[in-house]
C-alpha cells in the first residue's frame, strides 16, 4: 500500500477546466482527474491488470437538495443526500473523451432509482 501526494491543484484551475466543457460540475473534473490517477498508477505498477479489463469502483456521495432551497428554513443545515457507485473507466482514447465518458455516468447514476432511496441527515 503507497500513499502519494502531488502538487495541489487550485479550485479555479478545476472551475476553468470545467467551464471548457459544458455542463459539467467541479466534481465531474475532478471524478475524470481522479480515473486519470489510477489508471496511471496501474499502468506504472500493474500493467497486466489493466489488461484484464478490471471493475474497479468507488462510492461518492450525491446532493439531492432541491436547487435553490432555503437550507435554514426549518433549522437544520438541509443536508440531504445519497450515495453512489462511480466505476472507474479505463478504456478512453483521451482526457477530452474521459471527462465526457465521466459525465454521462455520474448523470446516469444520479437519475438512477437506487439513488431515490434518500438519507437525510438534519443536524439542530
């Protein structure tokens, strides 16, 4: 097991990216950054891996708030979310092609029904 770290990288360098590509959010750059990272991991420590064309998955937390509820309201913070599972693609034939390939499955996965089972969590 490794832990690494790289050079930071600033909120408005990810917001310029993301207005590149229309309708994307911060989180979709930063999922496609993430695919990137490990899929290079694999490449420099386990080529054969990738070969084998593996699932590999992570979950992620999604928002379900309504847009533009008004979170204090009835005196909680309005946290209201789900979770889902992001499969993390390593066939892609560039960073362009990736990012868009992230973006239709975090879209698919947040209008999913298993994303409708709702948690909410209200903190007073």
């Amino acid at each position: 097991r490794t832990c690494s770290f790289g050079e930071k990288i600033s909120l408005a360098k990810v917001k310029e990216i993301k207005n590149k590509f229309k309708g994307t959010t911060v989180n979709d750059i930063l999922s496609a950054v993430l695919n990137m990272t490990v899929r290079r991991y694999y490449e420099a420590e386990c080529t054969s891996f990738l070969d084998s064309r593996p699932l590999v998955r992570a979950l992620f937390p999604i928002n379900m708030r309504q847009k533009g509820a008004d979170v204090n309201s009835n005196g909680s913070l309005g946290n209201c979310f789900s979770t889902g599972v992001f499969q993390f693609l390593f066939d892609y034939s560039s960073r362009i092609d990736l990012v868009w390939q992230v973006k239709r499955q975090v879209d698919l996965i947040k209008i999913s029904p298993q994303v409708r089972v709702l948690l909410y969590f209200r903190i007073w």
